[in-house]
C-alpha cells in the first residue's frame, strides 16, 4: 500500500472511531473496567466486537490487559486481526462464535457486550454464553438500545442496525441479567440527544468523500465531550447494565 493509502485508511479508522455512539460507549465501557480492575491485569472478552476497534483501542491503552474479541463474521474479524498485526499489538486476539452456543474458553475476568444483544434472536442464550465464559466472581456488562429511543433529526432511521428487538427497558433488562444467574446487577441510561443528533449526522454523511467527513470530525468531538460532560438533553437512547457472577 503506498503512503497515501496508508493515510487514508489512518483516518478512514479515526473517522469510524469518533463515531459519538461509538466513541461514547467507549468511554463508559473502559471507565467501568478501569475501575472493576483497580490497577490489576484483566483478561477480557468482547462479545460480539464487530470490526474490533473497541477491541484494538482497549488492547492499545493497556497493553497488561490480554482480550479476545469474538463475532459470527470472520470478513470483520480478519480486518481486526491485520490492524492488530499493523499496531503490534501482542494482547489480543480475535475468533469466530457464536453466542447461541456455549463458549469454547472460560475464565475470563470480565465479559462485555456493547450493542450487540439487540441483534441476537435469543438474548437469553446469549447471556447464558457470556456467563458461561465468566470467571467467578467476574464482572459481566452490556449497552444495549433503550427501548422508547427515537431519532432526533426528521428523516433520521427509527430501527437500529440489524435489530430483532426495539431495545429494553432498565427493569427488564436487569431482570434479565439477573436470571442469567448475575448478582449485583445495575443499569442507568446513557448518552442522550446530543449526542444521538451527532451520530445521526454521522450516518448521513458516512458515505460522503474523506474532506466532507474530516470536515465534520471536530463538530463529532465536541459533541462527545459535551455528552460526557452533562451538556445535554433528552431521555436516554441507551442503557448500559453491570453484574457479577456469583464467586462460588
């Protein structure tokens, strides 16, 4: 690939990245883990990573941590795997599962699954998968759609991705967790309308040419560091959920 491809997939990556949606689960998933490993090595498994940034950014900013990103579809997961190999990044790896059957590796410290569970027809399974592959004692954690978000912007689409289900409600979800057999279970919502108007602009403009986009890239920022900071409004258009499994 000449120097200018190489950039241009650079930023072509940066761009997916600051996606707000995704830059924002990002930050609420490595702040929950940040804490739950209070300074001590963690071994993590990404379910349902998809292309794997999430996976590749985590593995980068804490090269003690070792993961393992796992999805149904071995095209996105051979991208991860060549720009783990083009970062040198020695900590994590990536394999095709399915959730819908139990997991071939156990004894991971922590489990997240960030937007996935509303694509899987059988949640319940899939749960019981990730369990299945927690640690004793590990920390188990999903976002999900929050199950009354609608767009923001007219025109903006009313369904989200590949969904099977409209999303859930924070009783329900915990509820859920719970009968995976997780204690300790908490949910809240996250981002709102500001940032769910960014990533609505974001989609819009995702197949315009590289210039429009970079153009964008700053308004995408702060529209994430305003999010994080409060600076918002609107009811959550997402739920992220936390629970253990039972040390014994």
């Amino acid at each position: 690939m000449s120097a200018l491809g190489k950039l241009r997939a650079i930023l072509e990556e940066r761009l997916a990245l600051m996606a707000p949606a995704r830059r924002l689960r990002l930050r609420t998933a490595e702040r929950v883990l940040r804490g739950y490993a209070d300074g001590r090595p963690l071994r993590l498994l990404d379910a349902g990573c998809g292309d794997g940034l999430l996976t590749l950014t985590l593995a980068k900013r804490h090269p003690e941590w070792t993961l393992l990103g796992i999805d149904l579809r071995d095209d996105l997961l051979d991208g991860a795997r060549q720009r783990a190999a083009a970062r040198g990044l020695g900590n994590v790896e990536f394999r095709p599962a399915d959730l819908l059957q139990p997991l071939p590796f156990e004894g991971f410290d922590a489990v997240i699954a960030l937007e996935c569970l509303s694509e899987i027809p059988d949640d319940e399974a899939a749960l019981a998968a990730m369990f299945g592959a927690a640690a004793p004692a590990a920390m188990v954690a999903v976002q999900v759609p929050d199950q009354d978000w609608r767009p923001v912007l007219r025109g903006s689409a009313t369904t989200w991705r590949e969904q099977v289900r409209q999303g859930y409600t924070r009783p329900g979800l915990e509820a859920l967790l719970a009968k995976t057999g997780l204690e300790r279970v908490e949910a809240r919502g996250t981002y709102r309308s500001l940032a769910a108007a960014s990533q609505e602009i974001r989609d819009r403009i995702k197949a315009t040419p590289l210039p429009v986009r970079l153009l964008a890239f700053p308004f995408l920022a702060a529209a994430v560091w305003l999010e994080s900071l409060g600076l918002t409004w609107g009811r959550p258009n997402a739920i992220f959920a936390v629970g253990r499994r039972p040390a014994q």
